[in-house]
C-alpha cells in the first residue's frame, strides 16, 4: 500500500473521482493553474482540462451557489474554499439553498464544499478557523472532519457519492505533517467513529487534528500508564452516538476535545447526548478542552495560548483520572 | 443615465403600441392570455382564502405582473430549467405544474408541491425542470449560472433563466452571479423584473444607476422591455435564449412593470401614490393581452369562464387534501438515494413543436454515464 501525507491523500481521492466519473469537476479560486493555494488540486488542469479544474471568480456564494445549480442538473462539483473561513461569504448559499432544498421539494443537491481548516501557523483571524459546528447547526448538510490520510481519501470519495451537500473539513495542520498507508484505487471510509487507541479507563473523543493531540497527550508512557480510548469523530454529520456511548459506557470517564470555539462546538453537542442518555454510566464530570471564544489571534504566544495543548489535554485527563 | 421614475409613461388603454412581428401564432398568443388568467385567477382565490384564514402565515402575489412570469417561461425549452420568485406564479402554470397542487401549497396540504414543508410560492416541481426559490431573492441567480455551466461543461443546447427583482439588484449574490456568467459567457437568461418597489422601498433608494446599464459593464446586454406586454417579454427572452444557444452568453432583460399589491396580504401599500397604481392599472397585462386575443376573434368571455371554473374546482380539491402528518416532519432532510436531476416542464410554445434541433429529452452525457 501506498504511503501517503494527508494532503496527497485528498489529492488521490480527488484525481479518482475525476477519472471514474465525468460528473465530477472541481472549482475554486485558483485551483487550476496554480494548483490550489496548498497544492490540492496540483497538476489537475494538465490532466482534466480547465473546463473540469475551474478557476473561478473570487465569489465564494457564486462557488456555492453555482455548484448547487450544477448538481440539481446531473454534475458533482466539488468545490475548494481557499481557507475554511472564507465559506463565511458563501454560509447563505449552503445553509438555504443547498440544506434546505431536499427537505422542500425532494430535490437532492449532491456538492462536497472542501474546507481547509484549522489554525496553528499565525494565520491569524481569518485564516485559523474551525466553522464545522456552523453546519452541525444548520439541517441537511453533512460535516466529515478526517483525522487520517487514509480516512480522508475514503471520506471525499464517500463524500461525493453522497447524494447530499458535504462540507468536507481537512486540518491544514496534517497536510503535511501526517503521513500513512493508503490504499490505492476507489473506496468509501464509512461516515461512523473510529477508535483510534482501545483503551479502558477513560476516553478522549476528538475529530481532525485533536485526534492527533489526543494520541500525543494520552501516549501509553503518560498518564501514570493509564490506558486512554481515543475515539475519532470523523464524521460529525451524522454524528454516531452508538459509539459514542458504547465508549463511554466501557471507560466511564470523558473529556472532550475541540479546536473550535467552545460554546456549541461539536462538542458541545457530544457532551449534550452523553449527559441525556449515559449519565449513570459516568464515573466522574464531562471535561471539555477547547479554544476559548475569542477570535484565533495572530502572535505566537497569543496563539498558543488559547489552541488546546496536549498539555491542557493531559492536565485534563489526569484530573479526571483523579476524580 | 436613465430617471429612476417608474416607467413606461404615457397613454395606454386602447392606445397599444402595434404589435412587432412575432414568432407567436394565434394559438401561442391564446395560451399566453389562458396562463395570465390561470395565474390571477389561482392568486385572487387564495387570497379569498387567506382571508378566510385557509391559508396559515402570509400571502405573497403577483398581481399585476403577469406577462413577465409567463412571457418569459413560454420562451423556454422543455430542457431548459427555470428559477421562479414569488411573483412568478405563471412560470410554474406554463412548465404545467396543476393548480390543485398550488392551492394546497398555499394552504400547507399533503397534496401541495412541497407537501407542507414550505409556504406559498416557495416551491419548484423537479419533475418539470424548475427549482424553487428561496427568500433570499438573489441566491437563484447564481443557481441558474451554475446549470448554465453545466450544460456549457456537457456541451448541450440548453438554457437557464433566472428572475429576480429590483431589490434584489442590491445584493452581492446578483453582482457575484452576474459577473460569472459574463466571465464565462454561460448560457443564461436574468429576467429583471422591475415592479418599482421591493417591498416599501422605491428603486430611488435601491440604485444610483437603472441596474440594465449594469450588464454592458458585465459584459453581455441589457435590454429594457415593457413587463405588462406579455408577447414583448416572450420576445426578448426569446431573442436572449437564442442568444444563449449561439454561444454569445447571458444577457440581461429588464421588465417594467407594477406590483400592483401590497408586498404581501398584509400590506396596505400606504407608501406607493394612488395615482401611480392608477396610471399601471391602465396598463393592466391581461386586458392588453385579451385585446389581442379578441381581435383573433377569441370570445375571451369564454375562456375566463373555462379558467375560473378550472381554479374553482382545483381549489374543491385542495380543500378536500388531507393536512400532511406531523409525523412527516422531521423525514427527508438528507437524500437517501441517488441525486435524481430535474426534470423536463411543458414548452408549449409552438415553436418548439415546429422546429428541429431541439435535442431530445435526457440526452446529456452525463445521463448516459450514469446508466
């Protein structure tokens, strides 16, 4: 099997799609020539052509909104916001036309709207964010966050099968940092949890790049050698509550990790369902960590500051292994 | 740069400009007058039945603007796909969406074309090639762009048209949209329908330049046709798809015409002058249209009585529809199955029976991918 970083992983799922299905384009804003501001798409227009790798105007509704028109008459559009922050310009497009319209009238609107996410690397306010619990919160659209080369190719592919609008987080902090086995050709990764540690004393649930945090802060040589269960989301929307609470119910303690801001993160919601349906089987509070809610600043220091750690993840364990 | 006052002015009734040459034959010209009438006459009976308290929320219609909805679809292919707003009606009569399922859309029945899940004009039939409109007016302009780039993508001879009005002329979705389309010369249509109002506030606060003269610097024409001449707004956005179809990319129409009711049921319109509503209710669409049609010898008396006994009988049905089950409420937020994409509406121009080239129905490549 073939080794791969992150990013080469969405490059390969991607490329697939294009070759297996003529459906399939890609747009965004300099996603041809230029190969996507961090090399996604590089090298599509020379294979696909540039009626099928769409440079287009800097118009993230137009984005949204075209590759909505697109779908409903037969394509699959797969569309690149250049950071996940900006899909706030096209937020009217997805949350009322594409979310809406298969509840309305029964008209599936099959787009996947990538989103390069996360922060870490001084891109300051507008270039750091995490918006996925923007479309948690929004019906009919669903939100995959991979944690893992190999989950990120079978998520995209999975995500432009879907016959529904998907917002398709990749942490730019693993494009390049993350690197694993990934198997060639086409394949789905199903929309469900994975446990990415087996452990029995507590649980960390994460998605996208806290999955990695979470391995780091709870390494089998921490913790007092406490045997920590982290279970990766990957999926969002849907949200698979059995394992979820099939975790909580075997470690019994659980802390929470988001790199958005914390008031309704996805989280948030994980925390909800745990409190409303295994409350009995908890041995100890809910724990949260998560970047407080202030914009992500820019200076180092600041930023670091209020991203979650695996230090604040670990403080966090081991108090709650204390309990 | 064009005065920001209501336009057309100057006399009206029985005074009709002649007629140019048209590519509508007499029954075309009947069939325009037959959905003008279908669409007043379903509206004015839900209205009586907003009144009534028969329909829940509000009430939105296009009293008064006829021919721009009508004029407009009647000049659209049955491969064509079309984005309708809430003064529309008329769009979904002419791509043959019954007026049974209308009355019970009003009214948030089972039978209605969103099955209760949303209100009024709120809706599309994807089986008849249309989607339906959001309340964010401009959103379905950049839709339409996008089948446009579809069907320029699959290399097929198909159109979009999108409407929109006046107010939404101030949003970014109209310039992002817009600007798109002239980029990539996309075969699209822009109805503009220019009813002087969006909502209480008059096109004087809406723009400091009429918006058509915005199409030149997008890069594709405008053109300003009158909105109460149904076989004048048939004309241009016949003249706009063909355009289209030759590669020459989207152009812009602008119909003037007169929201002759308040925005919705509601609304008194204390803020439009009397003798404005005077001056367009001369100009009204369907008496031009039945002049027209009564000097082709049509006894247009009679055709009334065949449309309102049609809208009396489909609103017996709706009335007699079940509500939807609330059970039903939270189903079918996601698709389950494979996307289907719309489907073909009725054309019933004469036009289109008449002439070859007209590919026929599901002949897209990507359908042939599919299958």
């Amino acid at each position: 099997m073939p080794t791969m970083t992150y990013l080469e992983a969405i490059s390969d799922g991607l490329r697939e799609a294009l070759r297996t299905d003529e459906r399939v384009f890609v747009m965004g804003e300099d996603v041809g020539a230029f190969g996507g501001a961090f090399k996604v798409t590089d090298g599509f227009v020379e294979e696909f052509g540039e009626e099928r790798v769409i440079d287009t105007p800097l118009a993230e509704a137009a984005i949204v909104g075209t590759a909505v028109g697109a779908a409903v008459v037969g394509m699959r559009p797969v569309c690149e916001m250049q950071f996940a922050d900006f899909v706030a310009c096209g937020f009217d497009q997805l949350v009322n036309v594409a979310g809406k319209t298969h509840y309305r009238f029964g008209l599936a609107v099959p787009i996947v709207v990538r989103l390069p996410s996360g922060g870490g690397f001084s891109g300051g306010p507008f270039h750091s964010q995490n918006p996925e619990a923007w479309f948690m919160h929004a019906p009919g659209i669903k939100v995959l966050a991979p944690s893992t080369p190999e989950d990120a190719k079978g998520l995209l592919t999975a995500a432009i099968r879907d016959p529904n609008p998907v917002v398709f987080l990749e942490h730019k902090h693993l494009y390049r940092r993350v690197k694993g086995e990934v198997p060639a050709g086409s394949y789905e990764t199903p929309m469900t949890a994975r446990i990415a540690r087996a452990g029995e004393d507590l649980t960390v649930i994460a998605y996208g790049a806290m999955v990695h945090a979470a391995l780091e802060a709870t390494a089998p040589e921490t913790l007092d050698g406490a045997s920590v269960e982290v279970l990766d989301l990957r999926s969002l929307v849907p949200l698979d509550t059995d394992a979820i609470l099939a975790s909580v119910a075997k470690t019994s303690k659980v802390v929470i990790l988001d790199e958005a801001n914390e008031t309704c993160a996805a989280g948030a919601q994980v925390a909800a369902l745990i409190a409303e349906h295994a409350f009995e089987q908890l041995d100890g509070p809910i724990r949260r960590v998560a970047t407080p809610d202030v914009p992500i600043p820019f200076s180092p220091p600041l930023e670091q500051a209020v991203l979650p750690s695996v230090e604040r993840i670990r403080d966090a364990c081991r108090d709650l292994l204390d309990y | 740069m064009k005065a920001l006052s209501p336009r057309p002015t100057g006399p009206a009734v029985a005074e009709d400009p002649a007629d140019a040459p048209t590519r509508l034959i007499p029954a075309d010209r009947v069939e325009l007058l037959r959905a003008m009438l279908l669409m007043r006459a379903i509206e004015a009976r839900a209205l009586a039945l907003y009144k009534q308290g028969k329909v829940p929320g509000s009430f939105y219609d296009g009293f008064g603007q006829e021919a721009v909805s009508v004029g407009a679809a009647f000049a659209m292919g049955p491969r064509d796909r079309l984005c309708p707003l809430h003064r529309d009606l008329g769009a979904h009569l002419v791509r043959g969406v019954e007026p049974t399922r209308i009355l019970a859309q009003y009214m948030g029945r089972a039978s209605g074309v969103t099955r209760g899940r949303d209100g009024n004009v709120h809706f599309g039939d994807p089986a008849l090639g249309v989607v339906g409109m959001v309340s964010m007016l401009p959103d379905m302009l950049c839709v339409a762009t996008g089948m446009a780039m579809a069907f320029r993508l699959r290399g097929e001879a198909r159109v979009a048209l999108a409407w929109c009005g006046d107010g939404a002329t101030s949003r970014g979705d109209f310039h992002e949209a817009l600007n798109w389309a002239g980029v990539q010369r996309l075969p699209v249509v822009f109805v503009l329908e220019n009813n002087q109002y969006a909502y209480s506030t008059p096109l004087a606060k809406q723009f400091a330049v009429d918006p058509v003269e915005r199409a030149r610097v997008y890069g594709f024409p405008g053109v300003t046709v009158d909105g109460n001449d149904v076989e004048a707004v048939f004309e241009a956005v016949h003249a706009a798809r063909e355009r289209a179809l030759a590669g020459d990319g989207p152009t812009l129409v602008e119909a003037v015409t007169m929201r002759m009711h308040g925005h919705a049921a509601h609304d008194d319109m204390r803020y439009v002058p009397p003798e404005l509503l005077a001056e367009w209710a001369a100009r009204d669409p369907i008496e031009r249209q039945q002049r027209r049609a009564a000097a082709l010898g049509v006894d247009v008396e009679a055709l009334r009585a065949a449309v309102d006994a049609e809208v009396e009988a489909a609103a017996a049905e709706a009335l007699a529809a079940p509500m939807p089950d609330p059970d039903d409420a939270t189903r079918g937020v996601f698709a389950e199955r494979e996307a289907e994409p719309l489907g073909d509406g009725h054309a019933p121009w004469s036009g289109f029976a008449a002439r070859d080239g007209e590919p026929p129905a599901d002949a897209s490549p990507a359908a042939e991918a599919v299958a």
